[in-house]
C-alpha cells in the first residue's frame, strides 16, 4: 500500500491536512486510533463550548428580570446537557468522515508506528509514503504531587462526563481549561475554589484582563487562591482534602470533588517517533521551519507535537503550510497574530503581544483603552455589565496587541489579528465601515 502522504492523527491537524493533501490531489492515508476529532472535538474545544452555551443560557434566564423578561423556575438538567454535548461531537465527527471520504482519503483506525520516514505500520499491514505529517497531539499533564495516586480525581475527559452536580469543586490550574470549567460549575451553583501558582489566573493573557476577569467571578462566590503551591492531596470525609502552602502559610481545602488541569504535553512516545532521530529544540519539543518541516526532509510536525502554540486553529493552519508546501505552493507559517480566547461569560480575547512581553522586551510602547460601553450594541446586550477594549501601539500607532473583555469578543478578536497581521496602524480601522450598531464598533472609537 503506497500513498504520497501519510499523516498520524485525525485532529485538527491532521483531518486539515488530509482535506487539503486530498484536494491537491494527491493519495493520502490517515491514521487515528481513537475518533476523528482528536482532543479538540471530542473531549476539548467542541464539548466545553457546548456546555458553556448551557451554562450561559441557564445565566440568563436567572437574571431575565434584568431584560425585563419573567421566567419562572428556572433549572437545568445536567444530564441532558451532557447528552446534548455527545450529539454535537456525534454530528461534527460524521461531517469531518464524509469531507475526508469525499476527497478519497483512506482513513485506517489504529495506533500507527513509525518504522522510518517513508514506512507506517499499523496492525499487520505496512504503509508506504513519500511525505509524512505527524499530528499526534497532546495529553494532560498530572503533576507528581503527594497523594494523587491515593485520591480520585477528574481530568477535563472525566468533567465532561459528568452527570452529577457536586456541591464543591476544586480545580488546581487557573489556565484556560480551570477558568472555563470554573466558569461552568460556578453557572450551575458549584462552591468552586481554584488554585494556581502562579501570581494571576491565565498565565499568558494580559493580566490586567486576567485580574478583571478573575474579580468578577470572585463576586459570584468563586474562590481564588494565587501564588499557592499545592503540596499533597488525600482523602477527606466529604471528598479530597487539597493541602496547600503560599505567602500566608499553610492551609487546607476540602471539596468533593477535584479536577486537574495544570496544562498539557506533546505526545511523544509509543509511536515510533525516535525512529526517525527528529532534532529537538532546548525544550524538547521537535523542531520545524517556516513551512512544519522537521530535520529529515519529508517529515513534517503540526499540532501541539511541535510544541510551539498548543491550539487547534494554529494546528489548522500549520497542516495547510505544510501541504502547501509538499505540493510546491508558496507559502509560510506566522505566529505573530495567534488568537487566544477564553470561554468564559464574559470571554476574553487576546491577539498579539501584551504589556508584560512588551515590558520584557524593553519595547516603548503605548496604551488605548476604551470600556465596551462605547459600543451601543454591548450597552443593550449587556445591562449591568463592563467590558473593556484594550490596544497596545507602538510609536508610529502600528498595533502591536489587542486584548478585549465582553462578548463576543471570540468572535471580534479575529478583526484585530488581521490588523497585526498586515501591519497596520490604528488609523486603518477607521476606513472601514462596520455596520451599526455592531460590537465590533469598539476599534472604530479608538
């Protein structure tokens, strides 16, 4: 069995690039040993967006009167929301299926070994390739703390199966997936503590947006405790006691149940990838040029294995670089305008640089802020509630970072990454019309 491309894993890297090798017209087998979806559809980015949208629904039917809209006896059903989240991956695999069948992608279900650049085996057959791509993505971390392996505990995987609603939740990592999950239970009336190590939630995202977003959810009764270590855990009479220490001392906190969530790693192992003798960067990640290609010429690296943005839209568009690549169409990988959001209600978007990687740079540069107020669209959608839009410049007005607090800013911060992406100055949002009233109107009050 000879293919010009073989590609291992069916996530987002690895479905994109068999969709774009397919249309290319070249032949192309893939490999997935478990759903096609990968950990963003089928146990990530798709099933917590699903079960935010409950969450938010269920918040605003809680707080109706404030749109002068009744609603009586508001409730959810947890289970329901938890069948309704298998339904939508459901429909989503069967679509990525029928678009990689329609360009003729031989799709073979199974753990793939690499023998070397030009050989997979899977099963008892070999695979023959010109080019190989390898998605192979990551794996949640569990940290070697004191008594995790005596207490029982959720990954993101267990949460989201979860039928039941616990009456406490504490979750140890305030990233993105802590916030989210955060978010989520604290919806749904969950006593929920969050602890993180480090002196702010979402390390990464500007912290000035960070803090803002952290005090609003301390008013809805979320626990915060930052700068604190987490330093055993064991079983206590109503759940797991998480024992901790931070400037103040030592303490302790109990909850029924707890959830890690501490980051992810490229998977590496257990598929052959030493095979191929890949040089690795200082971080042990596998290194690529501007177009995913590794070391060894032929081999290419998207997703979160390359360790450079572990994100299912830059895997998208690292497996479209590569192809193109393969096929001779000119063409590069940028990571300067990657978006970064967090799902919570409210969101928070993030493209570019922030204050704190400017500072560290000892770049000059300059700060826009404008409240979403501004914006009349957000003042009717959102009574009661602040938001913020934040653009750092450098001295010319180039924008260097767009940071935005207030929905939907997933769905605003795309304009600004186009806006890095190209250059262009703070100015060039004005020679756009935008249709009123509209969020998005925000840039063009800067």
């Amino acid at each position: 069995m000879k293919y010009q491309v073989a590609i291992i894993g069916g996530g987002p890297a690895g479905y994109t690039a068999a969709e774009a090798a397919g249309k290319a017209g070249l032949s192309v087998v893939l490999f997935e040993k478990n759903s096609l979806g990968g950990v963003c559809l089928n146990e990530g980015c798709i099933p917590t967006k699903t079960l935010l949208y409950s969450a938010k629904v269920y918040d605003y039917t809680r707080h109706a009167s404030k749109y002068a809209v009744s609603v009586s006896d508001s409730s959810y059903d947890l289970g329901k929301i938890i069948s309704r989240k298998s339904k939508v991956i459901r429909k989503l695999v069967l679509g990525i299926k029928a678009k990689l069948t329609a360009q003729q992608v031989t799709i073979v279900s199974g753990e793939a070994y690499i023998a070397n650049q030009h050989t997979v085996i899977c099963g008892d057959e070999s695979y023959e390739c010109d080019y190989m791509i390898v998605c192979t993505g990551s794996e949640t971390f569990i940290p070697p703390i004191q008594g995790v392996d005596q207490i029982n505990y959720w990954t993101h995987r267990d949460a989201l199966s979860n039928k039941e609603t616990p009456s406490s939740l504490a979750i140890v990592g305030g990233g993105v997936i802590g916030m989210e999950f955060a978010s989520f239970f604290n919806s749904l009336g969950v006593k929920v503590t969050v602890l993180e190590m480090l002196d702010e939630i979402l390390g990464g995202i500007d912290c000035e947006m960070a803090a803002l977003l952290r005090s609003e959810y301390a008013k809805r009764g979320v626990t915060f405790l930052l700068a604190t270590r987490v330093t055993a855990f064991e079983k206590g009479d109503n759940g797991t006691l998480i024992h901790y220490e931070n400037a103040e001392g030592t303490g302790k906190v109990e909850a029924e149940k707890l959830l890690l969530s501490v980051g992810r790693r490229p998977v590496m192992k257990g598929f052959g990838l030493e095979n191929l003798n890949l040089e690795l960067t200082e971080r042990k990640s596998v290194k690529i040029d501007e177009h995913m290609q590794t070391s060894v010429k032929g081999v290419y690296v998207c997703g979160d294995l390359n360790g450079v943005s572990l994100l299912a839209h830059t895997a998208v568009r690292e497996a479209e670089v590569a192809v193109h690549h393969i096929i001779n169409e000119s063409d590069k990988m940028s990571y300067q305008a990657i978006p970064g959001v967090v799902y919570t209600n409210p969101e928070i978007a993030s493209v570019g640089l922030t204050e704190e990687a400017l500072k560290a740079a000892d770049r000059s540069y300059k700060v826009i802020k404008l409240p979403m107020a501004y914006s009349g669209r957000f003042v009717a959608e959102n009574e009661g509630v602040n938001g913020l839009c934040k653009v750092l410049v450098d001295g010319d007005d180039k924008i260097l970072g767009v940071h935005i607090l207030g929905n939907p800013a997933s769905e605003l911060i795309v304009m600004a990454g186009m806006m890095i992406e190209d250059g262009r100055k703070l100015s060039d949002w004005k020679r756009y019309v935008f249709p009123h009233p509209t969020v998005g109107e925000i840039f063009r009050e800067l």
